[in-house]
C-alpha cells in the first residue's frame, strides 16, 4: 500500500490547516503500535510519497493531483490519499475515474460524510470542498455508482440534485438502526467494482471529531466508524482512500483528538 499527502484545499478561506494534516497523522502513528488485527505498525517502513502543492495555483494543484492520483492507481494495488479538505477529492476521483475506463473496471464511489457537497459550482474548473461531488459527476462519473453514507444536514439545492441524480444514500438512522446489516449493504454495493472510499472526518461526530470545518452533531462515535472502517477494509476490491477535513490547526486546543483519530483509521487500513 501507498500512502500519498495531498496538502490541497480549496474550501473559501474555512479549511486553513487542514493542509498540514498529512504530516500530523503521520507523526501520530507513530504512536500506534498495532492496528485492532494485531498487525504491527511501523512507520519507517511506510511507503510514503507528497504532492507538493500551491494552493494559490488552483490550476497547477488540480493538474497535479489528478496526475499523480492517476498514477498511483495504474502502478499500486492499493492507495490512501491523506489530505487536505474535501475539494482534492474532486481530482482524484477524475484521475480513478480514467484508470477505471481504461483498464475496464466499472468505478464504485462511497462518500461517508455529514454533507453532500453538492452545491452549485461557483467556478466549475476548480470546485471547492463544498462543490466537488456534484463537479465530479458533471465531469462523468456515473451517479448510480455512487453511495454517500451519514449525511444529516443538506442545502435544498441539493436535496433535489441528489434526487435527480438518484444518488443512493445511507441515512444516520439506517447505519444506527443495524449496523452490521447496514455494513453488509455497503459491500453489496460495491461488489465487483473497483471501490474508492472518501472519508470526511465530520461523519463523525463532533464529541470525537471536533477539529473540522463544519461542527454537525448526531454523528457517528468513533466506535463505530472504526467498526466500519475494519469491514470496509474487507473488501478485496478496495482500490483507494481518502482521509479529509481534519485540522491540524483547530486540534490543537482539543489535544490532537482528531488527528489521533485519523491516524487510528489510517492504521486500520495498514
């Protein structure tokens, strides 16, 4: 597996600090001796690569992440992408797209978020962590391989999006109601396709997950994201992840409790 620093974000002047994010977790795993398997982890023997970005050259940094994503599909078995905000899913998900149509794989996409991020682009060529899943559909990913999984608080623009892409959703109360159903829903859903899994940090709640943009209460515990997580990981098919939203910046008055999140679920991909 490899693991790529994304330090993009496009997120109105709100994500500042989520670009150093990548390097955070990292030095955190080093805190963590063993994932929940009981498999060793040790950072030195990571194969760890960067982007390295300049978030004042939205053109530049888009070019970039999409090549270097592309890349890293076609050469690794398997990627995490640590970032950054929300927009520099936007690229990677084009760059897994393409890697998709040309090796003949049909792409599968599941976004575990509080928001949609559907929004209308305000620019269309560089949309920002609020507007990348609705750019990245407009850019031709296929909307019924997409399954966005804990939203609980959407615009009405994108309520009626989502209803006319009829983008399949899980909502809180079906992921509490039966957890491991709800888990082997999402595996069905992704069976025989190449799957990319994008984690905003904020499906989880707050009380676990304080340091990211937009705080939205009755999110998942930690627990239980890590549950999912560990089966998610299952799943033969996985091709890619990405971990986003996390601040660096704003965790530090909350003692590094998102980053020390992040780099658990990091470690339960290792």
């Amino acid at each position: 597996m490899q693991i790529i620093k994304v330090p993009g974000i496009n997120g109105l002047g709100k994500t500042q600090g989520c670009e150093r994010a990548g390097n955070a977790i990292l030095a955190m795993l080093n805190q963590i001796y063993s994932n929940e398997q009981g498999k060793p982890i040790d950072s030195r023997l990571l194969d760890l690569e960067e982007i390295h970005l300049d978030n004042f050259n939205l053109e530049l940094t888009n070019d970039l992440i999409y090549k270097n994503a592309f890349q890293a599909f076609e050469t690794r078995p398997k990627v995490v992408f640590l970032g950054g905000d929300h927009s520099i899913s936007y690229s990677l998900g084009r760059g897994f797209l393409d890697y998709c149509q040309n090796s003949g794989k049909e792409p599968c996409l599941i976004v575990f978020d509080a928001h949609a991020d559907c929004m209308k682009p305000a620019d269309n060529k560089f949309p920002t962590h609020e507007e990348w899943l609705r750019a990245l559909i407009g850019a031709g990913f296929p909307a019924e391989s997409i399954l966005l999984v804990g939203v609980r608080n959407s615009y009405k623009d994108e309520i009626s999006f989502l209803s006319e892409k009829k983008i399949k959703m899980i909502s809180m109360n079906q992921l509490l109601g039966d957890l491991q159903d709800t888990c082997d829903a999402i595996m069905e859903f992704s069976n025989a396709k190449e799957l990319y899994v994008s984690i905003d940090i904020d499906v989880v709640d707050p009380a676990f997950a304080p340091a990211t943009g937009y705080l939205e209460p009755g999110g998942l515990t930690s627990r239980q994201f890590i549950y999912l997580i560990q089966r998610i990981n299952k799943i033969k098919n996985l091709k890619a992840v990405d971990i986003v939203e996390i601040n660096e910046e704003k965790d530090k008055k909350f003692q590094d409790a998102t980053i020390k999140l992040g780099a658990k679920i990091l470690g339960e991909f290792l």
